[in-house]
C-alpha cells in the first residue's frame, strides 16, 4: 500500500516517523528539498518528491498536511488515484470540506480528519511519534462516505499512537471544536492584550501565565481563517463563556463565598474528570 | 545562621532542598512527623519538630510556608527571636501584611515575599530544587522595613535559583498579581464551566485546553480568601480583560479580518517578549 504525506511539518512529519516500520510505502512531497532528505535519511519515506503530480497518482492514501486554503489548492492541482483514500488534517470542517468535496474527483474517497496535536514550534525539526502519543483524534463522516472505509481510516489512525478516536459530523466537530479549541485561543489572546504593561509583566508572572498565554503566539492568517469559517459556533462558545465569568465577578464583587466556592467545586471536578 | 522553615509542602519542602549545601543550620516544623524524618533522612534538616515554639524563638530566619490565614496563626501563636527575619509566601500582600504586622512583636523584622513558583501536586515528595528554577520572586518592602534587611533578603533569595528577585511595595505586589495570576485563575475556572457538556469532551482536546484548564482545578478555600482580599484590584484585571475579549468578538462577528489579525499579532508580539 501506497502512503503520501503532503507537507512534512509537525504534523506531517510525525505522520511519516509514525508510520515507519507498519509496512507500508511511504511517500513525502514538500517544498524544502532538505526535509525530504532528512526523511529520506531517517528511512521514514521511501523517496521524497518536490512535485507530487506523479507519486500522488499512484498513492492509496494521501495525507495532506497543509494549511486549510492550500489543501484546497493542492486538491485542485492534482488528480489522484481512482478509488483511494484522501484526508487532511484541518481544524475546522463544515466550511471546509464543501470546499474540498467541490474540487474533489467523485470517485476518490475523501476522509476528512483531525489529529488534536502539535508544537509551538513549526517545521519536520519538532515532528516526532511523541507528537499523536496519547492525543485525540477525529475522522469525519459525511454523508457521501462509504461506512467501511470509515472504519479503515479509524484503525489505520489507531496505530499511530492517538488516545482516543472518534468519529464524528463536520457540523459536531465544529461546534466542540469551537469550544475545545477555538475559545482557549480568544482567551490566550486577549489575556495577553489586556495587559496595561504597568509593570514589567514577565518578571512577574508564574507557570499559570505562562501556560494560559502559550497560544497567544498565534499563527494570524491560519486562525483568522480558522475563526472566520467557524464564526457562529465560535460566538456562541464565547458567550457561554461569557457568562461564566460574569458570574464570577459578581460572586467576587459582592462577597458570595458560597457561590464562589460552588464555582471553584464544579470546576475542579470538571477538571479532573477530563484526565480520565 | 539558624533558619527554620514552617511547613514542608511543595514550597517549603522546595526551600529546604535548596538551601542544602549552602552553610545555614537549617531546621523544619511540619504537622506530619513522616515528612519531618523524610527531609532530616535526606539530610535538608538538622532536626525536625511538630512543635516550633522552641526552634522559633532561636531563630535567625523562619520562613513560613503556609496557607495565608494559618500564616496568622502560627504568628499569633509563636515569640520570635528578637531582631530575626520572618517571611512568608503568600500570594497577597496588602490585606495580609497588615494583619500581619498588627500580629507579629516590633522588634522583629517581617519582610514578606511572593516566590511564582508551585506544583500541582501538594506536599513534600513534589518539593525540589528545580521547582524554584528559572521562577520569579518578589520581596515585599513595607514602610517599616530596614533597607539592609530587604537587600539582605533579595541576596539571600538570589542564591535560591531563581530567576528574577524583584522588590515591590504591597500594593503593586497585588496590582500586577491580580493580573497575572488571578486572572489566569478565574479564565479557567469559568472555561472550565463553560462547557455544556453536549460531548464528551476529553476526547476533543489538545495541550491548549489542556493548559489552560490544569488551573481550574483549584483549592476552594485558598483561592475564595485570595480573591476577597484582592477584590479591586482583580476586578479591574477581570474588566480590562473583557474588554479586549469584547474586541476580539466584534471583530469576529462583523469579519473585520484587519482587527482581528491586528490583534493577533500584537497578543504574539507580546508574548514572544514575555520570554526574554
């Protein structure tokens, strides 16, 4: 069986390191000739390509690892083999998959999916099996998918290392997502814009702020994409928050032991539920 | 020079550790014998006791390393040697130096401190070395203290691995914490309780959601009693946070992509010279 991995970034790379020694064929095509022969080297693709015009004709599976507007562009850019498995690894998917059904051949079966890993840091450098190492992952069903090639993409991934995976409708996973992942990043990014800089805020700041702030270090053209193609589940994630928060600062601002408390209670138990 | 460290949880067991080795006879009070023989085993105390009235009164420095209300206690409680330092590490200061000063006899001097450091887990097994490491501190210096013994307790810190030591009155102490430690605290709490838990949400994270909610599982009655004591001050933190996340939706909302980016890349911006 022929493997393609399109793109050999973080998320990329770690899926050729995680494929090595499964029996497969793999393939790597990207834009820097020197991440494909460092993968080469490393024995984790069998060859690496500059132009995938021709390994991707030949490939069962193809893996694009790109940003969502150029998976659209490489769809449209190449034909892929009758019958075989095409995925992604964007983070939103209503949007996205119209977009990439309408370039798409009718008859290749295009699996969409979400592998919830990364780094801070970019490029094939920071890939590594550790990356999906207890990780969730969601296929994406939609209704022109074929159940039993489904199933295929869920075991397939299953070997990779992930925690969990689960399958789900773009329209679900993007209303989670928009919670899970897309909220944390508002909230790293106007914590880190609500600073009055006062003070000289990093040498008073400890593992709270730093952790919290992380992702305030944002990759602006792929998350205004992100945010913008997810608007309405993202504002409606937002305002749950919302209310949330006034309902601390009100306890806080009158004094409300009790409800602040009770708050701290389902929080800290919602908490540790989630290491389950 | 006798030093004693009151409580040897994660802070003061992490004190002790890191004062090994550094020529200070240094002695520990604790609730819990096993930990007493625990640090005295791997030779971080001379002598452990379950009752400090003793050691204390022969005390050059005690560093109390309890929670704020029991700091009190133990002031009220014990008769320091006279012209000693007492310190604590409690996360608020100006509520809690006065009760402290009206508590604590005038011929001692009590410089309260702020070490930014901690572990999730409680207790003397979590404590180490490495948890004061590359961490902030903050000295406080009040109107009645010595200058000498504030630079006597900056350099005594310094020697402790930290990375910052940094001397500040009690009211900007708890200006610049209500922001970068409060805050982060009620931001996870409430994005924590946000959820509608429509999914089973553990199965759709990443390290994001991950990191921004390792916080929300919190001590209820540490975190109520910080909050109270700090309420103006967080409260202002907790309004100019919204005000920027207010930003963030308009943008959002309206697809002002120019906004959106632009606040992007200042959050980043930011948080790439946090690190510095």
């Amino acid at each position: 069986m022929i493997i393609t991995v399109v793109g050999l970034g973080v998320i990329g790379g770690s899926f050729v390191k995680a494929l090595k020694g499964k029996g497969y064929d793999v393939y790597g095509v990207d834009c820097d000739q020197q991440t494909l022969e460092m993968a080469k080297a490393e024995g984790c693709i069998i060859e690496g390509y500059l132009d995938g015009h021709q390994i991707i004709s030949q490939s069962d599976l193809t893996i694009i690892c790109l940003y969502p507007s150029k998976v659209l562009d490489f769809i449209s850019e190449h034909t892929f083999k009758k019958g075989s498995i095409v995925t992604d690894v964007v983070g939103i998917k209503s949007y996205f998959l119209n977009q990439a059904l309408s370039r798409i051949d009718q008859d290749v079966e295009y699996i969409s999916g979400h592998p919830m890993a990364g780094r801070e840091k970019k490029g094939y450098l920071y890939a590594s099996q550790e990356v999906f190492q207890n990780a969730n992952y969601i296929v994406i069903q939609h209704e022109h998918n074929q159940i039993d090639k489904i199933e295929w993409m869920r075991q397939f991934v299953g070997q990779l290392g992930f925690k969990s995976v689960k399958i789900m409708s773009p329209y679900d996973h993007d209303e989670i997502i928009s919670y899970t992942s897309q909220l944390p990043h508002t909230l790293a990014v106007a914590l880190m814009n609500s600073d009055d800089e006062k003070y000289e805020t990093g040498k008073y700041i400890g593992d709270s702020f730093r952790d919290l702030t992380r992702i305030a270090n944002i990759n602006a053209d792929l998350w205004a994409e992100l945010f913008f193609h997810n608007r309405d589940y993202l504002l409606a994630s937002m305002e749950r928050f919302e209310k949330q928060f006034d309902l601390l600062k009100q306890a806080i601002a009158s004094g409300d032991e009790k409800s602040l408390k009770e708050m701290f209670w389902q929080s800290s138990k919602r908490r540790e539920k989630l290491e389950k």
